[in-house]
C-alpha cells in the first residue's frame, strides 16, 4: 500500500521481502477470505501505550477509502459480522490489487531478499541483502509482528528500530487463545465445547465501543480458551489478570431481562437442591460446561441470597490464565516500535529523517474484526504520502 502511494506520486520505489511469495499473511487471513476492513473502525478498537495516536492516519485514510479500491478491481465482497468486510472468493484478489497498484506505479518488487542489512550515511538508507544493494534518501520499515514465524515474521523492525535510537514496547501475543493450569486445567477435558458468553480482562474495562466487554463465542480448547471473544479479550490481558466470563448474557428482543441462570429455582415452591441446579444450568448451557460449573462448587445453601451469590458468579466466573499461546497462535503481536518517537500524520521517526514506519511493526494493535489491516492500509498510506 505504502509502495503504491509512494510511486504513485512519482518516487521511485523497491519494495524488499524476504518471502518467496507477496503477502502470505493476507492470503491466510479471514480463513482464506480476508477480512479486509471493518466499516466502524476508530481508534477506540486499537490497543497502544499511546491511544491517541493512530487517530491521525485512521482519518486520513478510512474503510471507504479501502473499499473504493475493492470496488474498483470489482472484488465482489460482502458484511459477515456487523462491519466486517470480507472477499466472497478469495484473499488473492486483495494480495492481486495491492500488486496491480504497485505494478502501475513501476514498483520494483523484489523478493527473496534474505539477510537485510540497514546502513544510514549522511541522509541515505543503504540496504544490503542476498538481492544485491539499495540506497534512498528514505526507508520504510513494514515487516510485521512476530507473531506466525512459520509465514515469516522476524524482529527485523524492532531491531532497525532500536540501531536508529528509537524505543520498543515489549511485543507480545494478542488475539491468541489463554492456557488454563492447576484445578482449572479440568476445563480443558471439555475441549471443543463453544458457548456465547460475554469475556472481558481488568486491562480491557471501559476499553472502545464495548467497554472492553465482547460479547461473542467462547471456545474450550485443549490447552485452555479461544474463540473469538477470547481472542478479544486476549488483546488486553496481562499475565496476573483473571479472565471473567459471564456464561449467560443479558438476552436482547423478545427475552429480554431473562438473562436468569437460576430463575427456575427461585420460583416459589420449586426444588432446591443439587439436580434442581444442574438441570437449569443444562438448560442454558452445553451439558458439559453445565456440570463442569455445577461440580465447581454450587451455591452456599439454597436461601434467596446464597442463590443470587451463585446467580452473581455465573455471570463473573473467574478464570486465571496462567499464559497464553504464545507468537506460533498468536493473531498479531500487540506492543512493537514505541510511537512517541513517530509523527503521527506521516509515521517518519522524530528523530532520524527518512525512516519510517508502519503497520503492525508499531505499538498500535487493532481488535479482532478487519482492524488490523485498516490500521496497515492507513499507516501505510499516511507514510505513502510523505516518503
Ligand atoms: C492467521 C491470521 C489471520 C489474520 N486475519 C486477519 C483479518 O482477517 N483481518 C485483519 O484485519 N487482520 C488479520 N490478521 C492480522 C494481519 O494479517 C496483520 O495485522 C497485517 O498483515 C499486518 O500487516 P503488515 O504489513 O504490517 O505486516 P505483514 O503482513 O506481517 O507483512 C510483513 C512483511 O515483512 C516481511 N518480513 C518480515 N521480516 C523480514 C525480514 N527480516 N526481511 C525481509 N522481509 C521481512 C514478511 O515476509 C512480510 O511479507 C491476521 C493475522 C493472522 C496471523
């Protein structure tokens, strides 16, 4: 994207990756099918030690401006979840457009360029890899989290980074399933079993348009936690940090305010006791998770206020991740090149004219849901625009 822009407006561009192919995370990305933008993108959907800056370049350039492009090249695309854009066929086309514009632009892409080294002598970039030498009057870093190895994702940014004086946030995995250990590692014999529940971490109260709370799928897995609300919540959960589940969230429309896990029990004259509960636990939940819960420990007796402490608990059940996947399942890589050290209209280092950098590579991390490109396309274009 940056490249396109770029020789658009007449610079003369190389554009150096190491892969043998272009834009293998696009290509796996959305399972195949890109989630490419999301329509109500802000910057309350990203996470950074420095909130305000990405607002800059997510308004200069915005999910329309991307999806013009996608309609130009007659991608047929359409709105999975509230917002998110995704391709009907393939995540080809959108590797297919951004290659089309550079290749308009005369952009020389070079792939396969292995071992990047970076020198700057008196306003000059010189770049030697296995491809041969580069030299520009600028130089733009673009490659990525750390997260997925195996596609390629090196340090490379955060070290060119740190040669040219400027600060990283320690990276680390986010959008990545939690690991559960000691007794609740019990949970993990439920592997497979999904329920909608809503997830949140201390880190992420009061965060972007959900206050921090998703409200989406929870998925069981063989080591601990996934899906998407998971994953959400991963973005802002710090090692320490309990993981809080509500397994019943407020119903919407027509059973509004039945939100209710224990309601039967509570009706006058029904049984209290312990197959009362599992049976009105059953009946919300998958069976498995119901009896994982019930054996976790059933309310303090059968009075009104012991079942409205349980009821209370059900929807605030505290899980303590005791790490998370790790960079191998990691989404993307939250943290990276610390922005109080870039402009944030043009993404060029405070300090050293000429470099700069964009996309994931910088301490800006979108939340699941197209974010993260929306955050490359218009970090990338912002940079386009100044090189
Ligand atoms: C499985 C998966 C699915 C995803 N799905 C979505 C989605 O649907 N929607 C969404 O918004 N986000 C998604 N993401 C996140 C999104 O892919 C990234 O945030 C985005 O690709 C970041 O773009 P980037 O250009 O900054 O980095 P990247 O796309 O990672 O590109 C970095 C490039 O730099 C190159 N590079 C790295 N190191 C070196 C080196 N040492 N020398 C030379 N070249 C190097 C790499 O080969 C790569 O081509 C997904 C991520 C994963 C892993």
């Amino acid at each position: 994207m940056c490249a396109s822009v770029a020789a658009r407006r007449g610079r003369r561009v190389a554009l150096l990756d190491h892969n043998g192919q272009p834009g293998r995370k696009i290509l796996i990305s959305g399972g195949g099918r890109c989630n490419f933008t999301n329509l109500y993108c802000g910057s309350g959907n990203f996470l950074s030690d420095n909130p305000h800056f990405a607002k800059s370049a997510l308004a200069l350039y915005q999910p329309r401006h991307f999806l013009e492009l996608v309609e130009r090249y007659g991608i047929p695309w359409h709105e999975k979840a509230l917002g998110q854009l995704f391709c009907d066929d393939s995540a080809r086309a959108i590797v297919g457009i951004l290659l089309a514009e550079c290749e308009q632009g005369n952009v020389e892409v070079v792939l396969n360029a292995c071992g990047i080294k970076v020198k700057a002598t008196s306003g000059e970039f010189r770049v030697e890899c296995s491809q041969g030498e580069f030299s520009a009057n600028a130089l733009v870093v673009a490659t990525g989290g750390v997260s997925i190895p195996k596609l390629g994702a090196t340090r490379l940014g955060y070290e060119l980074a740190r040669q040219f004086g400027l600060n990283v946030v320690l990276p680390r995995p986010a959008l990545v399933p939690l690991v559960l250990g000691g007794n609740e590692a019990g949970l993990t014999e439920l592997a497979g079993i999904a329920a909608e529940v809503v997830a949140w971490t201390d880190g992420a109260e009061g965060h972007g348009p959900s206050g921090g709370r998703f409200r989406e799928k929870m998925l069981v897995t063989h080591r601990g936690l996934s899906g998407p609300a998971v994953l959400q919540a991963s973005l802002y959960w710090r090692p320490g940090e309990a993981l809080v589940l509500d397994f019943r969230p407020e119903l919407t429309g027509r059973l509004a305010g039945k939100a209710e896990l224990l309601g039967a029990l509570r009706q006058p004259g029904a049984r209290r006791d312990a197959a009362a509960l599992r049976q009105a636990l059953h009946e919300a939940l998958p069976q498995r998770l119901a009896n994982y819960l019930a054996d976790e420990g059933g309310p303090q007796g059968w009075s009104n206020a012991a079942l409205e402490e349980y009821e209370r608990r059900l929807h605030r059940w505290k899980f303590h991740p005791v790490g998370t996947e790790g960079f191998a399942k990691a989404e993307v890589t939250a943290g990276g090149v610390d922005t109080r050290g870039l402009q944030a209209r043009t993404m060029e280092a405070r300090a050293v004219p000429g470099l700069f950098f964009i996309g994931e590579v910088v301490d800006v991390t979108g939340q699941l849901g197209g974010f993260n490109f929306q955050w490359a396309w218009a970090s990338g274009v912002a940079a386009g625009r100044a090189v």
